[in-house]
C-alpha cells in the first residue's frame, strides 16, 4: 500500500524541510521525501496549493468516556480531531471514574483503536481520583502507554505532594503536566478579574492565581529535576516565569490555547456562557504577551483544551454553567486566522507549534517526516476561507464562543498510519 | 414619543436622554399615590409577573403595589416557593410562566447577568430588579430621582457612595447613573470591598472617610452583610464602623445641607447610625416613596406607553 503526495509545499521543522516536494508513504510508513519520487500502482494525491506536514498533535482535549458520553466519546473525539487536522490527540484523565492507571489507560487504547480515527493518547492521573492527596500508579499508567501524567482540571494544592509527583515521574522521563492554579485565589471566580468584571459583577479570577502555582511549579521542577509542562499558559508574567526557567536550564515547557491568544475578557460582556473556561479570557495586554511567545518560541505548543460541554449545562446563568469550550475544530482555523495571516508566526512555526514540539514532548513517534516514522501526515489550505457552523461539528457537543466566525485556513486531507482519513475536506 | 427599548436590564448602556426621559415621566407618576384612589388605567388587562430567587421586601412590595396601581394583574413568586428547589432551571421556570401568556416580567436572581440571559430567552420585556452584584437599574433610578427632587441639577455635583463596592448592584447602577447625568462620583471603602479597575469606568477611590464627606453633596450609604466577616474582607463590625460607619462625628465635617440616602435594609450602628438614618439630612424615606413613581414609570414605558415631555411636565 503506497500513498504519493506531489507537489505539496512540505514542511518538516524537525528536518528543516520546507519547500514543493513529494511525499511517499508505504506500509505505514514515511519512505521518501523529495524531488522527484516515482512510485507504480502508488495512491496518488494531489497536494498543489497546500501545506504537507507531519500530522498535527493536539496534546491537550477532554474526551468524556467514561461517564459523560453524551458530552463526548473517545469515538466522536477522535473524529473530530480527524476533522480539524489532527492526526493524534493526548486526552486527560478527568473522566468520571478518572483515566488511572494502567487499566484506564488500557480503556482508552482499546476504545482508540477500535475507532480507528486520530490516535489517542492517554495521560494519566497524578493522583488516586484526580483527589491531590494519594500518588496514583504512576508507573503502571505508563507502563502501560500514558504519554504524561496530569491532574489537568484540578489544580494540585498540594505542594508538597506536587513535588513527589514531579520527582517520582522524573525515572519515565515523562512529563507532568500541571494546570496552574491556586485555588483559594481562583475562589469562586469566573472570569479574568479586572475592569470587565468588576462592570459585569462576575466575580474574578486575578491573573496571579495562574502565576504564584506556575512560580511554584516551576521551582518545584527545579528541586526535583522533573519535566514539567505548563498547561493553557494565559498571562504575561507566567510566560516571564517559563523564560526565566528556560534559561536556567530547567526541563519546562509550556501551552497555549487559540482562544486564549484571540479573545480578550471583553467576548464575556454578553454573558455567553461559551466565553466560560479556565483559565479565563484575558486582557488585551495578556493576549499580546501570548502572541509574542507563540512567535519566538518561548511557548512550545498550541493545544486547543477541548472541553466538551452539553448545552443544558452551558444554556445557564453564567455562574451556573461549567467551565471550558471545545476547540478541535477550530484550533487550526484559529492559529492560521490569528497568527500566520497576521504575520506572527509562518508556517514552519505553526507546524513547530503543532506537531512537532507537542510530539517531542509527549515522546511520540510521529511529528517528523523522516523516513521510518509514522505516517501521519495533514495536509492543510493556509488560505481556504470557511465559517464556523457548530451545528456540523463531529464532535458530540457544540459549546464554541467562535460561531458564525469567519476563518482562513483549514485541513483538507488527513493520513493515519497510511489511511486516508478525510479527502478533500470530505471524511471517508 | 415611546420609550425605545424592550427591556430594561441596567443602567450601563442607556443615554442621558433615556435616563432623563425616565425620570420625568416617573415626575407625572408621583401625584398618583397621593389620590384617595391610588389607581389608574394603563396597565389594565396586562399581566405582571414578578420572580424573585432572592429576598426582597422592599423593591418586591414596590414593584407590586407600582403595577397594582396602574391596574396590572400582577403574580408574585419567591424561589422558595418556585419549582427551582425542585430542580428546574432558571430558564425553563421563566419559559413556563411566558407559556401562561404573560406581558412583563421582574426579575431578581443572585447570579450577575441572569436577567440578561432571560430576555435573550423569553419575548416579553424583562425588568432586572438586581442582579448579583452588576444591576439594580431601579434602585438607581429612584436614587437619581430624589436626588433630583432634593437638590436639583446633579451636573456637577459631587456623590461619595460608602461601604461594600465589590458586591454592590446599587453602587454600579447609581455609578453609570449619576455619572451621565453629570455628577462626580467618588467611591469609599476598604480596599478589599473596592473593585478592581474601578476607576476606569469614571469613578474616584477613597480609603478615607473623614477626608471625603466634607466635600459631598450626596452621601450613598450601603449596606454591610456580616458574612463578608467570615469572608475576611475586614476583621470586625466595631472596626468597620470606626472607618466607615455614618456617624455624627464624621457628619460634623459635612455640608450643612447634604443629603444621606441609603438603599435599605439598614444596619443601624454598623454602617450608619440611628441619629443620622433618621435625621434631617435623610431622605431614605423619601427614596422608597419615590421609588414608587420610577417603578410605575418604568412599567408604563415598557408596556409601551408614551414618554412625559419636558414641556408637559
């Protein structure tokens, strides 16, 4: 089984690749970048116009199986992520019972493979029942595929027991990956706290609940010489936190998510609970400090924190409804619209941001090009333009603040492990 | 002339004129509730309904009494009594009751914007009688009216309004409200019950009192709710009062002829004593007699009756 990809404009960071050359693909596998590339009884697909790149990894979604399924299955995520260019997903362990470890990891593999979508990689509880008290089975989870270890949704107070989960998980040379957050600050709090809510009467979460637990963590991964990835970085002085930690060498990384580098605490005015998540929407000074990290390099990854949501929970009063919007079907959309068709980043940078940082750091196999590894590929039209219609998304929930959006810059084809996934737009 | 809008959620984005325009009709409202028969007809056959999810005497007595005398058929719900401790959410409650074929509905609800989602839900006009701590646009209203009535033009005037900001629905309406029509506002408090970033929406800030009251010529009192003790926003009662209660001392150093209004329920000897609540410079009486006219005058209009004129008045 071979797959030819002509004259696609490929662009491999991880091989410093970026030019109009073929791809062939065979037996599951990248067997040949370059120039001229014949290939008999090959599948030919037609790439001219479009962006050919290691598959995209989003290493951050809420899948919701087990226990809210009518919210989202492994199933309809994988799908979606399909849909929205992605090749591989890693989704967190806030399920109800939490994904811990190695028989929930193994739920998840199993139910990834029987879909037969986007890969799906499991990370794994940090603690027994996502609680923050009790080290879960750290090492079993990932003996048995957890790409990364996380509380993700609940912030660990603890810190002593986040320095145990960082040392302990520093023998897999896998991550952890912490959600930032300090809860008594958070209080009761729904959205950036600042000019906007104090007009709107919602109460605030003030930026510095992101940042005393980012400083924290970060110090924490400095004791223990763990890896620590930062999840949905949302301010300014987190980021000067990560450089400051970069610097000294320390093993930290750090997200970032499309709607925090495009809306500001102003989407909230209108009460639309789908402007509702956590961290919230910043301000505008917040928002320019992200851009500016996603252009140099200082933030390593885009990550959507696919949150599905029902519509009864999010159709509420804003305090009443959850947090968290979804976000694979918009990610690429977003990322092109916002910062390559603003000049931020170009398009290497996006693949960098995209696929291969994200693959690297959750130690995946995919996110390059070189012959040998897997072939997962995404093809993309950085100039297609399209509106948001939640009402088509493949996900089970709906619950975007970027309807009736207008964007530039979609996915068109998508390969896993060979299989062509979605042709032209069209899923198969 | 109509009064241009469906719905009447806060003072925030309404005109001066609008809030003018209110406010003299609310004037041509005032003499009704001093006839023997306190009634008249422009609401008759209309329905009312009023839903309140928090407690309430004095605006729900207000707003009800306001829609009985222009002949409204008005219906009263507390949540205690309401479907909601059964479950239901907010908008199903408010979709049932429009099922019934009403005209208007009043709402008072703890979460900040739930009027907002109503009216985006519901096709009658909604009224926000309070709205966790962003509105309380006829609190306001009646506010600017007896200020109105007691001192006049408020161009230029200066409005110090005391105590609890952060939580305040009170405060942000008579904010936005005396603010266009004129007057300065400065806002008075420890700085934990003051909000952040409140100066950007036109306001001054003041941690002390004794500094500001010499320079008021309306003092706005609110409300303290004790559980902001255990929420540690100030360590006692006795201390607040010290800082920022009402008291005669710190009254000594004000304009002879300013005026102390307070939106109720009062704390007598927390935030302001009992010789300043009731002495001559109070108008709080006066603003739940007031507030009377304004809830009639808003009903009216949004049931779509004709604005006063200046010239008519």
């Amino acid at each position: 089984m071979k797959i030819l990809i002509k004259d696609g404009r490929v662009i491999d960071p991880s091989q410093g690749i970026d030019g109009i050359l073929h791809v062939l693909l065979k037996d599951g596998q990248v067997a040949e970048v370059g120039s001229s590339i014949g290939a008999d009884e090959a599948t030919v697909v037609d790439a001219k116009g479009l962006v050919v790149c290691p598959g995209l990894v989003d290493m951050h979604v809420h899948l919701r199986e087990p226990g809210r399924e009518d919210e989202e299955t492994i199933e309809t995520g994988a799908r979606a992520a399909v849909a929205g260019g992605f090749t591989s997903i890693a989704c967190m362990p806030n399920t109800e019972p939490a994904i811990e470890g190695d028989e929930g990891v193994k739920f998840v593999l199993v139910k990834a493979r029987d879909a037969g979508l986007a890969k799906v990689y499991p990370i794994a509880a940090a603690t027994k029942a996502i609680k923050g008290e009790l080290l879960a089975e750290i090492g079993a989870a990932i003996g048995a595929g957890a790409v990364a270890i996380s509380d993700d949704g609940m912030p660990i107070g603890n810190s002593s027991l986040m320095r145990r989960a960082l040392e302990y998980t520093s023998m897999f040379g896998k991550p952890v990956i912490s959600h930032s957050e300090d809860p008594a600050l958070s209080g009761r709090g729904v959205m950036n706290e600042g000019r906007v809510s104090t007009i709107l009467g919602l109460k605030g979460i003030p930026n510095e609940s992101e940042e005393v637990a980012v400083a924290r963590d970060i110090s924490l991964a400095r004791l223990t010489g763990g890896r620590l990835h930062i999840a949905h970085v949302s301010t300014a002085r987190s980021l000067e936190f990560v450089r400051e930690a970069k610097a000294h060498g320390a093993k930290v990384t750090c997200e970032i998510t499309p709607h925090h580098f495009t809306l500001t605490d102003e989407a909230v005015k209108t009460y639309d609970t789908n402007t509702k998540m956590k961290p919230p929407l910043r301000a505008e000074r917040d928002i320019a400090a992200l851009r500016h990290a996603l252009k140099t390099g200082l933030a390593d990854a885009v990550a959507s924190d696919h949150a599905p949501h029902s519509e009864e929970e999010k159709d509420q009063e804003y305090d009443a409804a959850p947090f968290g919007i979804v976000g694979l079907e918009t990610s690429l959309g977003l990322t092109l619209n916002e910062l390559y068709h603003r000049g931020i980043i170009t398009l290497a940078g996006l693949v960098r941001l995209m696929s291969t940082n994200p693959a690297r750091i959750l130690g995946l196999t995919s996110g390059t090009l070189k012959p040998g590894s897997p072939s997962d590929l995404t093809l993309f039209d950085p100039d297609k333009e399209w509106v948001v219609d939640e009402s088509k998304f493949l996900s089970a929930s709906r619950n975007t603040p970027f309807s009736g959006w207008r964007l530039k810059g979609k996915a068109v084809t998508v390969i896993v492990n060979g299989r062509i996934l979605m042709r032209e737009g069209e899923m198969l | 002339m109509k009064f241009e809008r469906s719905d009447l959620l806060g003072l925030e984005d309404l005109t001066r004129e609008e809030i003018e325009s209110i406010l003299t009709t609310a004037g041509s409202f005032v003499e009704i509730s001093e006839r023997p028969i306190k009634k008249v007809p422009v609401m008759r056959g209309l329905t009312v309904v009023n839903l309140f999810f928090e407690p309430s005497t004095r605006t729900r007595t207000s707003f009800e009494l306001a829609e009985k005398r222009l002949s409204a058929d008005t219906v009263s719900i507390a949540a205690s009594t309401s479907s909601a401790v059964k479950g239901e959410t907010l908008k199903d409650t408010a979709k049932n009751i429009e099922a019934m074929g009403i005209d208007m509905l009043v709402v008072r609800h703890s979460a900040s914007g739930a009027p907002h989602f109503l009216a985006k839900a519901l096709d009658c006009p909604v009224i926000n009688a309070g709205d966790g701590a962003h509105e309380h646009p006829t609190q306001a209203l009646l506010d600017l009216f007896t200020a109105r009535q007691k001192v006049g033009r408020l161009d230029g005037l200066r409005v110090g309004i005391v105590g609890d900001i952060l939580h305040s629905r009170v405060a942000r309406s008579n904010i936005w409200g005396f603010t266009r029509l004129g007057a300065k506002v400065v806002v008075c408090g420890p700085p934990t019950l003051i909000p952040p970033g409140i100066e950007s929406i036109g306001v001054t800030v003041s941690y002390d009192l004794n500094e500001v009251i010499p320079t008021l010529d309306i003092l706005m009192v609110l409300r303290i709710q004790t559980e902001r003790l255990t929420q540690c926003f100030f360590p006692s009662l006795r201390e607040y009062s010290e800082f920022f209660g009402v008291d005669r001392k710190k009254m000594s150093r004000a304009k002879k002829d300013v005026i102390v209004m307070h939106p109720g329920p009062l704390n007598r000897g927390v935030e302001i004593t009992p010789e300043i609540a009731d002495g001559p410079n109070s108008v709080i009486l006066d603003q739940v007699k007031y507030g009377l006219a304004v809830r009639m005058a808003v009903l009216y209009l949004l049931s779509g009756g004709e604005l006063t004129s200046e010239d008519s008045h």
